[in-house]
C-alpha cells in the first residue's frame, strides 16, 4: 500500500477543486491539484467568464442603439468588431490570476499533467508517472460539450462554447443549435451585436428547465430583438451549403435547410470520466458521470467526485457547494448531505431569467397543494425609472401554511434577486416572513417582497380567513359606517 504523502489530491482546478484545495491547504494540510489544461477550469476559460463579458458588451451596444431618453446620441457609427477581442483580454487578465504562486502562496501545490485513479486500495492519484498517494482524492474534471450524433456534423466546421470566443469578430450569421441557457445567451449576444441568428431545438419551447410562461416571455422578446427560433425541430443531417455550414431539418412544414457563417453546437454537457481510470480503480459511473451518494463520495473508500463530472446539478455555484460538502466530511468526518431542494440557476439574458425550488407546472405534476403570486416590474418604481420594467416575480407556495415551494423571476438582475427565495428555501422562512421583512426603497427586491405580500393578499381575501378577519374587524366596531 502507497504511502499517503498527501492530505488532498484534486483532478481538476475549476470550482470544485479550488475549494477544496483552498480549505484544506487553508488548514495547512498537503494538497496537490493536478491539472492538465488551465487552472481556472471551464467557466473561467470558455464559460461563464467570456461569455457574461461578451453579454456586458451586447447589453451596451444595445442601450446605445436604443438611445437614452432625453439625450441626442449619433449611433451610426457604431463598430462592434473589437467586441470578441476585448473579451479574451478580460478573460486573460481573470484567468492569468491563477498562477502556480497563487496557488502556492494559499498552501496548494500545482500538478500541471493529465491525472488518473490508480487501483491501489489507498487513494492514489498519478500525474504523469508520479504517484500521488492520499488520504482523499476529489475528482473535479467537470464537463465538456456535448455533441448530438446528428449525421454529417462531424464533418462541418462547428463551435462550441471551447471555440466561440476565438472569433475574430462576430460573424454575419450564425445558427444555433440549442435552446438551453448557452444558446439562448450566445443567441442574444450576437444578435445585438450584429449577427443573423437563428436557434434550431427539437424542443417546443426554450430554457426547458424554466418556467414555460417566463420561457415563452424570454423568447418573444428575443424574437423581437429578431433572433429567428426553428423549434420543434427534427435534424435529420448535417451539410456544407456554398460552404456555410447547414442543418437539414424536418417539421410539420417538411423538410427545411438552415445556413450560417458559422454553427455553435450547444446541445447541453456531457461529464469528463474518459481516461481517468474509474473501472481500473473500481468506481461506478455511467454516461450521466461518475455515481456518488449524497456525501459525495464514489463507490471507492476516500474518493469523491464533486461538481459537473457527477452529473447532478452543473452550476459552478453547485460545484462549490458539493466540494464544501465532500471536503468537509474527508476532513472532518462531518455528514452534512447535499441537498437540491434549494439550488437556483439563472439565464443571463436581458432581462434575466432565474429559477429556484418548484414551478407551478411541477408543483401540479406533484399534485401538491399551491398557489401562484405575482407582482411584475412593470409596477416598481425603480425598474420604470431605470427604464427595465419588462417581467415579474412569480411565488409558488403552499395556500395555507405559507410553506415556499419556489420562485421565478424574468426581470432586470433576476439573478440577484432570487437569492432571498434561495435563502428562504434553505431555511425554510415562509412567505409571510418575507413579506413583513423591510426592503429599501427604491429597490427592484421590492417587486420580491410585493409577489410575498401577495400570498398574504390572498390569504385575506378568500376562506375561513377571510371570514375570521371580518368578523374579528366587526368586533372592534369597523366597517359599520357612520
């Protein structure tokens, strides 16, 4: 049996394995992080960084373009070209922060190679012939894009998320294949910036993990924005058309071809298990990624598998929550279980659509016991003045205990705005709660507060409740007039 010379290995430096890494070499502990490509992982590099920075620009670009009340702009002139340029500068300089000093100074020592398990019974990790013998080793590799096996599309010069922010500048057209989170916000930002996009999904809506009306909400938007949609789409093949590359697809119409400059693939995420030696190592996974209880560990005593590479729920945000999890329990043999229930996500479009808990449509599904409040922006003060009144905050909770099932908001920092429902969730504050709670004014978390107050609204005017408050009112002499 190797010796473990090492406290914590991590495969992978993305979220997941940077906190790890940063808790235990925080506690002075021996911690090595191996890595193959760049430290920083995916989001730092080809996600969420560049892709929220180029959001940044096109969100710019549009104000411009749709001018500033009470201000004469001349935008004629208007050159998006060095768009793309300064996104790989900001990513750059991001990125370029996480040097192996860095890691260094914060007590992480950085393997820069390609790690794989090793069958031995102790966790052993081995970057490029140098074993890395452990008392716990964290798979982190996350995800890489998934490609559908859409014939022909192995043949086409495609994009995906990897490639994208290459570009010299944004192309004249681009089709999409996609109509998640990714494609919608590429869809968007090269749209405003110039682009011809069309978005091609077999699917009968966009953002299938939202909610459907502030999908539906999100879409009419963009396609106002002249983003074209082909839904409900059947590909059946893939093909160069005047050397573009283009999407033979069928629908109720028949058989249709769609070309562009060029073809972003974005058809969701796939878990990175190849080459990492799993059923050497005796580890379970499937095409869904590597199996882990809710400690997260593997099916391998002193081994876990953290972030996008177990398949449950790929957030960056998420990674570092299961890394904190699973680090807590290798080192400190704490049982905090991972828990879904009060997760969130957002889509950062304009504006923003953001999600945690239940919908209504699932709470339906579920047959359980709920109600639908909403307030829309359209009705706060802020959000006029600031000239975003465009969506809602919508709650879902239970009629009579108040319980939050979840909530869903389409509106301007939608993303900021639905970390009090988060929090409310996890804590299992009710509605009421938050509708009593003070919020600053002239804020949009006062649209939040007002969809709470709605449940209480309703709860007064409808039932038993409503009939005790009235008479409870009759009792102490109002609504009796004169």
């Amino acid at each position: 049996m190797a010796k473990p010379e090492w406290d914590v290995v991590t495969l992978g430096t993305g979220a997941a394995g940077l906190v790890a890494g940063h808790i235990a070499g925080g506690l002075g502990l021996r911690t090595a992080c191996i890595e193959a490509d760049r430290v920083g992982g995916e989001c730092s590099w080809t996600g969420c960084v560049p892709s929220k920075a180029l959001l940044h620009v096109a969100d710019r670009v549009h104000r411009i373009r749709r001018g500033i009340p009470g201000v004469e702009l001349e935008t004629d002139g208007l050159d998006a070209s060095g768009a793309l340029e300064h996104v790989r500068r900001i990513t750059r300089d991001m990125g370029g922060e996480l040097t192996a000093d860095a890691l260094a100074a914060k007590g992480m020592e950085l393997v820069e190679a390609r790690g794989t398990l090793l069958p031995e019974s102790q966790p052993v990790a081995d970057a490029a012939g140098r074993g890395l013998a452990a008392r716990c080793v964290l798979i982190a590799t996350g995800s890489r894009p998934k490609i559908p096996p859409v014939p022909g599309l192995a043949d086409l010069p495609y994009r995906t998320n990897q490639t994208l922010f290459d570009l010299d500048q944004p192309p004249g057209s681009m089709v999409i294949l996609g109509a998640g989170p990714i494609g919608i916000e590429m869809a968007q930002a090269f749209n405003r910036l110039g682009t011809r996009v069309t978005v091609v999904d077999r699917g009968s809506e966009i953002l299938a993990q939202d909610d459907p009306e502030h999908a539906r909400w999100l879409r009419e938007i963009l396609q106002a924005e002249g983003v074209e949609f082909l839904l409900g789409s059947n590909i059946v093949r893939a093909r160069l058309l005047d050397g573009w590359p283009a999407l033979v697809h069928e629908d109720e119409t028949g058989e249709r071809v769609v070309a562009g400059e060029q073809l972003l693939v974005a058809a969701g995420r796939e878990p990175n298990t190849a080459g990492l030696g799993l059923d050497e190592a005796g580890i379970e996974h499937s095409p869904r990624g590597v199996e882990v209880d809710d400690l997260l560990r593997t099916t391998r005593r002193g081994i876990y598998a953290v972030g996008d590479v177990n398949g449950r729920w790929p957030f960056s945000h998420m990674a570092e929550y299961e890394s904190t999890i699973a680090t807590s329990h290798a080192l400190f043999g704490l049982r905090r279980k991972a828990s879904y229930r009060d997760g969130g996500w957002c889509t950062f479009t304009d504006p923003e659509v953001a999600s945690c808990g239940i919908n209504a449509a699932e709470a339906e599904h579920r047959g359980l016991a709920y109600g639908v409040h909403r307030w829309g922006f359209d009705s706060d003060d802020r959000a006029r003045v600031d000239g975003q009144a465009v969506g809602e905050v919508k709650v879902v909770a239970d009629p009579r205990t108040g319980r939050l099932l979840g909530a869903q908001i389409i509106g301007p920092r939608a993303g900021e705005a639905i970390q009090e429902y988060i929090l409310a969730l996890g804590r299992r504050i009710p509605v009421h709660a938050l509708a009593q709670t003070v919020h600053v004014y002239p804020t949009v978390s006062v649209t939040a507060q007002r969809a709470s107050q709605m449940w209480m609204r309703d709860r007064l005017q409808v039932g038993w409740t409503s009939r005790l408050a009235r008479q409870y009112l009759a009792l102490r002499g109002f609504g009796r007039g004169g």
